[in-house]
C-alpha cells in the first residue's frame, strides 16, 4: 500500500506540474510529462487491480482540471493556426473581394505588411 500511496503523490505532483506549464503557455513541455503521467497512472491501476479501491478524488479533480486548461490551450492554438492561414491567404492575394462579391486586386506585400 505505501507503494500506491507514493505512485498518487507523484502522480499528483506531476498533474500540478503540467498545470504549470498549460497557464504559463510551455506547451512543449507538455510532452515531456505525457509519459511520466501515462506510466504513473498504468501503475496506479495495476496496484488498485482486484483491491476495490475507488481512484483518488484529488487525482480526478487535478486530471479534470488539467483537462479543462488543455482544451483551451488545443483551441486557441486552433484560433492562431486559423488567423496565421487568413495572413497567408491575404498576403498571397487570395480570398479578397470587393463588396459586390467581385474578386478585388490584392494589395502589394508590402501595403499588407506596413498595415499591421
């Protein structure tokens, strides 16, 4: 039981770290616990196997939580893909029409890039 008991703590360490990093925004090291966090959690269940012990309340918060920030980090990095697709599209002269849905002329890079 002890060893359980020490595989939940970290477990629960790492959660906090990877809470960490989704509000600080260091997604890549998101990547680095992935692994840490899967292993901990196979060997969490193995020792709980055949024990009827119900998973930690504190751990389903921490991983709900975790869930949460990692959803809106995977959307705002969506949102920025969309708009840099939109900079790109612009730049290039695509996907710009005049009000009477006639294609317009694009405007020079330089114009484009000046604007911003």
């Amino acid at each position: 039981m002890q060893m359980i008991a020490q595989d939940m703590d970290e477990l629960e360490a790492v959660l906090d770290l990877e809470r960490r990093h989704l509000l600080a925004g260091e997604l890549a090291e998101l990547e680095l616990l992935a692994d840490r966090k899967a292993d901990l959690i196979n060997r969490i269940s193995r020792q709980r196997s055949g024990k009827g012990v119900d998973a930690s309340e504190r751990l389903r918060k921490a991983a709900e939580r975790n869930q949460a920030l990692l959803l809106a980090a995977a959307e705002g990095l969506r949102t920025v893909m969309r708009r840099v697709a939109e900079l790109q599209n612009l730049h290039h002269g695509r996907g710009t029409y005049d009000e009477g849905g006639v294609r317009a002329t694009p405007l020079e890079p330089s114009r484009i890039t000046r604007r911003f």
